[in-house]
C-alpha cells in the first residue's frame, strides 16, 4: 500500500471534501483566504526585511553616536547609557551580518569545510505550484477545520512511519497547512492530488537541500590540485570500509588512480579488510600496524600519492560513536593533518531516526561535506535520508544499493522519494 493510498480513498467521500472545503463567498471561505493571505504576506516581508538587517552593519561608530537615542526622557540615564546601548546595537547588528554571511556562503558558495567549492545539482526548490489547479474566481476554497487537521494527522503517522524524523514531519505538515487553507482549487480537479502534489513537493526539497554533483566535484578537484583527499567518517558498523571501496571501483572506472588509507588502526582486522579490498581492485593501500597513529597514516598516503601522481585518496578512518571524546579528538587531529577536499558521513539506512540523530551529534564534533547512505537495498523504508538532510542541512550525494563494488550510485533524491511513496 502507497503512503497516500489510506487519506487519498478518506478525501475520495464527498462527505469527507465537503468538510473541508467550502464555497465561495461563504464566511468559511473568506476567513481561509484572509488566513492564507496574511501567513504568506509576513513570509514576503521577512525575506524583505532581511538585506536591511545586513546593510545596517556598515554604519561607523561615530554614526551610531550621532544618532539620538528616544528611548528615554530621563538626561541623565541618556548620558550614561546611550553609548552603551548603541555599541551593543551595533554588536548585535554585526553579529547578524555574520549569520548572514556564514547562510549565504552555505547555499549560494557551497563550499566544503575545507573552503573547497562544490559543484551544485540543479535543485527542486520547496514550492506549491497550483498553477493546474488554482483558480482566480470559483472553484473550491480549502477551509480547513476538524476534519481537514485528521486527515493532516493521520499523513503525520504515515511519514512517521516511513522512518522520516519527527522535526521533519512537523515541518512539512505545518506548511503543508500553511499553504493549502485558503487556496481556491479547480472543482475539476482531485482535492487528493492537489495534496498529494504539496506533498511531494515539500518531501523532494528536503532530499535537495545543499544537493552538490560527486562526480563533478571531484572532476573540478583533480583539474585545481591533485591528489584530492576524501575522508570517510561515521559511527560503528555503518559500512565505512565496504563504502570505501566501491567508492574506489567507482573513481578508477571514471579513470582516476586512487590510494587508500588505513586509518582505522583501532578496529581488528580493518586494516587486513582494505588491504583486500585494494589488491582486488588493483590500487595501492598505505597501511602501518594496528594502535598506529591514523593521522600520520593518512598523510603518508597523501605524500605517497603526490610522489607518484595519483589522483585521489580515500582516508578510511575508524568507526567511533559520537559521546567517544578521546576517538573523536583523534579524528579531528586527522581532518586538520590531512585538510581533506571532502569529508563523506556514512549512514546505515537500516538504523532509521538512529542515522538521523548519530548523524546530527556526529556533525556537531566533526562537520562534513555530504552523506552516503549505504544498506539502501535492504528493506529500509528511507525517512532516514530525508531527516538526516533536513537536520544537517547536507545533502546524502551517493548511496549503496548491494554488496557489489559497482553498487555505487549518485544518490537520486526522485528514485528514493518514489521508493518512499510506493
């Protein structure tokens, strides 16, 4: 059974439509428009408002003392405060350039945690676009009500259900709420499809957040300065290694010559395990004993490939659970050793809201670039690659889907939210 089928066949009883809709012109009707209308006004004015807040940073702080303060008539309290209040205005005014700055550099730039530039996807941004089924005049006007805010509920449910995170959900059913009452819908049209539509919608936009192309990132990396360095990290048993690999299988069918790191001195047999992995797919694997140090592994791979002009370089480091500070220190050491191009979270679909939360502690000690979902040909349901992109704000760029080296594949946010859906 789809996700939509159980409200889609609730929505199908005129009974049901009748309750939440209304016609024209009746005070349900107008109320919902009025609604409509004032919530998407005060989203328009707060993106207006936004570039005044950055441009207010460039007034001087002899300007600041220039202007006279009103908030009090008392000229003694004015002499001794006014100046204190306006530094700290001002403080306040530079703090939010900054916020601005580090936001616009996140989504416009879309640089790595290294400053390295990544090459965007063409996004699906988040948006309901009734243009088959809107209407000017007539129609039906979605009024909301009892009725209208079950059906919302049990939709909650259902994505609950599909492992997708609790913020999530809550997010897309607000604005799904937002955006539907008061909306005037073709009478011709199916009120189902017109939420299933709004549904989709706001499920494909969390998949694209931030969505950066692999392949063409590492192709602009090769071409500025080789060797590019990817660093593989995330919790215990989430496939690192195995990912690591078709990874290399991948890169060297692209016509890249690829190193691996055995930086994962910790875990027993590791290092054997990717040795293995090398010799069958024919690229060399730097190693040293187990308790080795894994930074200073991971730069000799890196010095070994720049004396041998090899391309890439995939850092395996250990799987190490977020609360662990002593293995977390050691994997920072490494990222600033190392200074990688790309730093690669690996989540295990199978752990459902489990992925979503280790990725979001992980992400808080250590940030990366982007995220591979592996196991994504078990039986997961996939709510987790939507929630860890909503709460990380990273995109998952490529995921397992078999035990093959080949099963590799640049993550399709459309296949998965079909998967998802059906």
């Amino acid at each position: 059974m789809g996700l939509f089928d159980k409200f889609k066949r609730r929505i199908k009883d005129s009974k049901i439509e009748s309750n939440i809709t209304a016609e024209e012109d009746t005070e349900e009707a107008k109320n919902a428009i009025l609604e409509r209308k004032e919530k998407l006004n005060n989203i328009q004015r707060q993106k207006k408002d936004e570039p005044l807040e950055q441009n207010s940073n460039k007034v001087t702080e002899e300007e600041w003392d220039a202007i006279p303060d009103k908030s009090t008539s008392n000229p003694v309290y004015d002499k001794q405060n006014s100046k204190e209040r306006k530094i700290a205005k001002r403080a306040k005014s530079i703090e939010n350039k900054a916020k601005k700055a580090q936001l616009t550099k996140i989504i416009d730039n879309m640089h790595t945690t290294t400053g390295k530039k990544l090459i965007p996807k063409t996004n699906v941004k988040f948006h309901f676009d009734f243009t088959n089924e809107e209407v000017k005049r007539g129609g039906r006007i979605i009024k909301g009500g009892p009725v209208f805010d079950e059906i919302l509920e049990e939709l909650e449910i259902d994505l609950l259900s599909a492992d997708i995170g609790h913020t999530s959900v809550s997010e897309i059913i607000n604005l799904l709420r937002m955006h539907l009452i008061g909306a005037r819908i073709n009478k011709k049209i199916n009120l189902e499809l017109v939420i299933e539509k709004a549904v989709k919608n706001s499920l494909l936009s969390l998949l694209n957040a931030g969505y950066w192309d692999f392949d063409k990132t590492i192709k602009s990396f090769v071409s500025d300065n080789t060797p590019v360095t990817i660093m593989m990290v995330g919790v215990n048993g989430t496939g690192k290694t195995t990912t690591a690999a078709k990874l290399t299988h991948r890169l060297t069918n692209n016509g890249y010559s690829v190193v691996l790191a055995a930086a994962d001195t910790f875990r027993a047999g590791a290092i054997d395990q990717l040795a293995l992995h090398a010799e069958k797919l024919g690229v060399r694997c730097i190693k040293s004993q187990r308790g080795g140090d894994a930074a200073a592994i991971s730069r000799d791979a890196i010095e070994s490939a720049k004396a041998k002009g090899d391309d890439v370089v995939i850092i395996d480091t250990a799987g190490r659970m977020q609360n662990k500070t002593n293995l977390m220190n050691e994997l920072q050491k490494v990222h600033r050793v190392t200074k990688p191009h790309l730093v690669l979270f690996v989540a295990d679909a199978l752990a459902g809201n489990d992925a979503v939360l280790q990725a979001k502690e992980f992400q808080k000690i250590l940030e990366f670039d982007g995220a591979v979902l592996s196991k994504l040909d078990t039986d997961a349901r996939g709510g987790a690659a939507l929630s860890i992109s909503h709460a990380t704000g990273k995109p998952i760029v490529l995921a397992g889907i078999g035990q093959e080296y080949e099963d590799l594949k640049l993550f399709d946010p459309n296949w998965l939210l079909e998967s998802i859906l059906n």
